[in-house]
C-alpha cells in the first residue's frame, strides 16, 4: 500500500525562503516516517494572493531557486508541490514574462512530466478571476496555451504517471479552481478521469469563506462518489492579502475515498502533517 503524507503548511506570501525552508522539514520528517508521496498545497512556496509582486523577475527568479531546492531533496521520496511555473521565452499577453499556475511531481532528484505537457509540470487550466482572485491578469491558462499551440485543450490533459514501490499510479493532477467546473464549459476531472485515473490530488490555496467546507465536502465527495475515484485535496492555512482585503486560509486538507466518504482530515488552521 502506498502512503501518503498531507503537508497542510502555513505559507508565508511572498517568502519562498521561508516557506521552502518549512517544505525540506516536513519532508525529511515524512522520509522518517518512510512516506512514499508527500504532498503541500497550491503555489506552496511563493505564496498565492500577492498581486504585482508576480511582476518582479527576481522574485521569480527566487520561487526557481527555492523549487529547484524542493526537487533536489526528492531522493527516496515524491514530492507534490506548486510553485510558479515560468517561461522566460515567452510573454503574458500584457507583455510580461510567461507564468504558470503550476502542479510540480518530484521524484529521485528530477521532476516527472506529464507526456502530453509540453513543460515538466502541469498547468492550471481554469483560472478564477472574480472576488478576491485576480488569476488572469498574472497567469496563463492551460486553455490559453492549447488556443496559442492550435490544439484542443483535450489533448494537454492527461495523467502523470508514477511507479511507487513497483506499483504504477496514474495522478489525475488539478489546482484548486480545476476542480470547481460546474460553471465552465470545461471538466479537467471529466477528462482526466476518461483515462483511467488512479487518484485525483487537488493543490489548491482556498480562502475561507461562510460554509465554504460544507460545500467543499458535498462537491468534492459527489464527484469521488460519481467518478468513483479517491479524492486528496490539501489546503494552507495562513493569512494573504491581494492588495486590496486580508484573506485567511484555513486549511481543512480532506481525502475523499472512492464513495465519496471522508476518510482522513486535518484540523482547521492548524498545521499539520496528516500520513
């Protein structure tokens, strides 16, 4: 059996020194633990909610270093991240460096790719750009990039596929908005999981709201119930402010098995190592 590990952090916005710092520790304390997947929330090591400070090239240049940190310590273990993917080839279309919302798979040292991917990690494909997300004006969707590439977004989204123990897993990979499709045209989930998928993980950085859980737990639960597939979500907790409100995260990483029941969670704004 395989064992995993939900690193529920809180993540400092804007320090990915400090938060990749808080990264190796919990992954040395899951190496003990003889962990085979660890896996932490959604943009875990620059943070999420930081407006224009996605438009400094060394603080990007700072979220690499510190991924590639990440990576490096990958030796014995996988380790499921996000983390700004960036394209230093490329521009946004306001003319900016290209940057990704990114799901990063580490493993022995090297990153795995996705075969239909054309980066070593894979991208957000639904963007939220309404309340406190502002997600379009910084990142480029998957979407985006199939329409530039003329292809069909389809053929971006496949699973990754890892061999853990001598066993292979096929990860539906998604990113917190990934999995709330009801309101677009487009389902990662359903078109992940028309190739057999193993076991969604869903990185996400989900500020809390009013009765945000209850909802959390009905959609996530219906869809492991309709898709009959395992469900691991893993959330951060801390404080982010976009510029304009102060956001609280809350964390409340939950794994949904394949009836949709929950059948392992953390504590609301706690930090926790979950296996």
């Amino acid at each position: 059996m395989i064992k995993l590990a939900l690193a529920q952090i809180e993540i400092q916005p804007g320090h990915p020194a400090k938060n990749a710092e808080k990264m190796l520790a919990r992954i040395e304390e899951a190496k003990r633990n003889q962990t085979d997947i660890i896996i932490f929330p959604e943009m875990s090591i620059p943070g999420y909610l930081l407006g224009d400070t996605w438009e400094q090239s060394a603080f990007l240049e700072d979220c690499m270093y510190y991924g590639q940190k990440i990576i490096e310590s990958s030796a014995g273990i996988c380790i499921m991240f996000g983390n700004v993917g960036v394209d230093w080839q490329k521009k946004n279309n306001d003319g900016r460096v290209r940057k990704y919302n990114a799901f990063f798979i580490a493993c022995n040292g090297k990153l795995v790719q996705n075969k239909t991917m054309p980066y070593p990690f894979v991208i957000k494909t639904l963007l939220p750009n309404y309340r406190e997300f502002d997600d379009t004006r910084y990142f480029f969707s998957l979407e985006k990039l199939a329409a530039e590439r003329r292809q069909p977004v389809e053929e971006l989204i496949a699973p990754v596929e890892l061999e853990i123990r001598g066993q292979k897993v096929r990860i539906g990979c998604l990113l917190c908005e990934d999995g709330w499709s009801d309101d677009y045209q487009l389902s990662p989930m359903e078109i992940l999981q028309q190739q057999q998928v193993d076991v969604f993980i869903n990185l996400s950085a989900s500020p809390y709201t009013l009765g945000k859980n209850d909802k959390r737990h009905r959609v996530f639960g219906q869809q492991a119930e309709k898709f009959h597939t395992p469900i691991v979500y893993v959330n951060n907790t801390g404080i982010q402010n976009n510029g304009k409100t102060i956001y609280t995260f809350d964390g409340s990483s939950t794994v949904y098995n394949h009836d949709g029941k929950i059948i392992a969670s953390c504590q609301p704004y706690e930090e926790a190592l979950t296996f």
